[in-house]
C-alpha cells in the first residue's frame, strides 16, 4: 500500500531542502574567497616602473646676483673650520718665582766652585730679574783667527761619532793615559804653536774626588766626578797635563791675548762665547750680554767667561765670569752675574 505524505510532512521537506540550498551557497563563497586570496600572480604582470623619489628642494634664497648655468652650490663649512689652533709652544713666564729661586741684590755667587764645575754658582738666589725685551747681543772676534783643529786626535787612531764623543782604537796612543773619556779639542779655543798643540781632553774618574790630589786642575761631572786633564804633543810625544804646575810649565810667561784666553780657559773650565744669539726658549737676565774679549792690563789681561750649570734640575743658569790672569799664571776670580737660564723641567745626575 502505497503512503502519500501528508501535507505537514511536505512543508518540512520543504524548508529542509531550502536550508541545504542556503548552507551550499555559503560554503561556495568562503571557498571561492579563500582561493582569490591564496592565487599566485606570475611576476611579469607585476613589474613596475619605480621612479625614485627627488631629494627635498632646499628653500629658494633670493640674490642680487645673477646665477650662472655651472654654478654649484657651496658646501657648508666644516665644524672645525672656525677653531684656531692651539699653539705648539707656550711661553714661559718671566717670574723668578716660578722657578724656585729669589731676587737678592746681594747674592754673591760661589766662584771658583767649591766642588764639581759642572753643578750650580747660585744659592737659589740671584742679583737679576727676568727681562722684557730681546737682549741685546755684542759680538767679539776672537783674538788671532787660528783656533785648534781636531787632525791630531784623527792622526792619533781616534773618531769622533759626534760633537761630544771621541773613540779611539785599542793600538791608539792615547790609551796610554788614565782617560775615562776624551773630549774633542774643538770644545776649546787654543791656538797651536810650533812645539806645543792640544790633542783632547781627558776626564780622570776619581772616586775619591773630594781628596784630589794637590794642585788639580778642577773636578767636572755630576754623580759621577772626573779629574779633569788635557793632552798635548810637545814635539812628537804625547803629554798628559793635570795640574796647574803642570799647566803652568807649558804657558808661563803668558805674554799675549791669546795664550791668556787659552790658559784661562784649560785652567778654570770656563767657557769663552764670542758671538751669542737669541735663543727663544731661554729666560735672559741681562739686558746686554758681551762676547768673550780680552783686555790687556798692567801686569795681565781681564776677560769675561761662562760658567754652564748642567747638573741637578732645571733651570740652570750660565753665567758671566770675570776673570783676571797675570803673566805668571795666577788666576783671579773677579766677579760673576746670571745672564740667561733654561726654562725646562729636565734634570742630570
């Protein structure tokens, strides 16, 4: 027996078949949004022409000028262009103070030295200040042109690597002598004669310096002290000179300028300056400072040398040494002023 539905059944097949209809739709569209969104695009319906985008224009600055087709803009100034640069040398300052020491008017320097030459004449006072201006320098020729040449120190197997220094071969005579090092003979004015010529100085290491032998010439150096001697060729001997007798014998009666400048020099350890000039890094003290010159006196000759401090710490002061030497060979220490000091913060031991 066949069963029709009734009409209540119909209307729910009805509505069912209505929602299946509804849900297929909406399943159909996610899906067909979820492939647009996932479909690759081959990369050549892609490609674009990019433009690249123009720098900012920088303001227009109005001119009187009328500006040209090759004209550039000028780049700004470097930061440091402005600066001023510091200067690589500062002065010094002129004050005596600043240097540990102290105006006296009556401070007496210490001449001839007590000790070593090389060690300062001033007790840490001076009758000098510092001055303003550019001393002024008066120059002095030496007296008689010949001054002592270095062929015989040559001539006797020794070199000399620089201006201080002196080697000498192991055959070389001078080795015969107790010198623990030579000085080139250039370092001091002596005008050579027939029978007698300067070959070096020699510095005599002495440990027990403060009970030199009689008669010394003078001790030089400054933790370690030297005896110092010179020597000479009498004819073709060679001759090592270290005291004043000795020195005496080769020069007495001193009977010219020049032999009393060079006994002077040999007998003091002073130096003779003939010709100075400016030096920017020294402090000076004297308004005028001579070159060394010779005057001739009854009975001698007066001359003016300098003492060098090159011992201890700066500053070290030269200066002026007046010196009076009588036919005889007798030495007379007159007076001394500072003349110029150094201005570094070096010391020497």
């Amino acid at each position: 027996m066949i069963r029709y539905p009734n009409i209540i059944e119909k209307r729910s097949w009805l509505w069912f078949g209505l929602l299946m209809i509804a849900g297929m739709t909406i399943l159909l569209a996610c899906a067909n949004s979820r492939q647009a969104t996932q479909t690759v695009i081959p990369s050549e319906t892609i490609t674009l022409t990019v433009q690249p985008t123009p720098s900012p224009v920088p303001p227009t600055i109005q001119s009187s000028a009328t500006p040209t087709k090759t004209a550039t803009p000028t780049p700004p100034p470097s930061p440091t262009s402005t600066l001023t640069p510091k200067p690589t040398w500062t002065p010094f300052k002129k004050v005596l103070t600043e240097y540990f020491l102290r105006y006296d008017k009556n401070a007496t320097a210490e001449i001839p030295p007590l000790h070593s030459y090389s060690f300062g004449i001033w007790e840490g006072r001076i009758p000098a200040t510092p001055v303003e201006s550019t001393p002024q320098f008066i120059p002095y020729p030496p007296p008689d042109l010949s001054t002592n040449s270095d062929d015989l120190l040559l001539e006797a197997g020794c070199e000399i690597p620089t201006h201080y220094d002196v080697s000498c071969a192991q055959d070389s005579p001078l080795r015969a002598f107790d010198c623990s090092h030579l000085l080139n003979p250039n370092q001091f004015y002596f005008k050579p004669t027939t029978n007698l010529a300067l070959v070096a100085g020699c510095s005599i290491r002495d440990e027990d310096w403060k009970n030199a032998p009689e008669g010394t010439l003078f001790i030089v150096g400054c933790a370690f002290k030297h005896r110092q001697g010179y020597i000479f060729m009498t004819g073709e001997t060679y001759t090592l000179i270290e005291t004043i007798n000795a020195l005496k014998d080769l020069f007495v009666p001193i009977e010219s300028p020049a032999e009393a400048l060079t006994y002077a020099q040999l007998r003091t350890g002073l130096h003779a300056y003939f010709d100075l000039s400016y030096d920017p890094t020294l402090l000076y003290l004297q308004e005028t400072i001579d070159g060394t010159h010779v005057t001739e006196e009854a009975g001698g000759y007066v001359m003016n040398l300098y003492h060098l401090e090159v011992c201890g710490c700066e500053p070290w002061i030269t200066s002026q040494v007046m010196i009076r030497v009588d036919r005889s060979g007798e030495i007379t220490w007159e007076d001394a002023i500072p003349v110029y000091m150094t201005t570094g913060f070096d010391c020497a031991d």
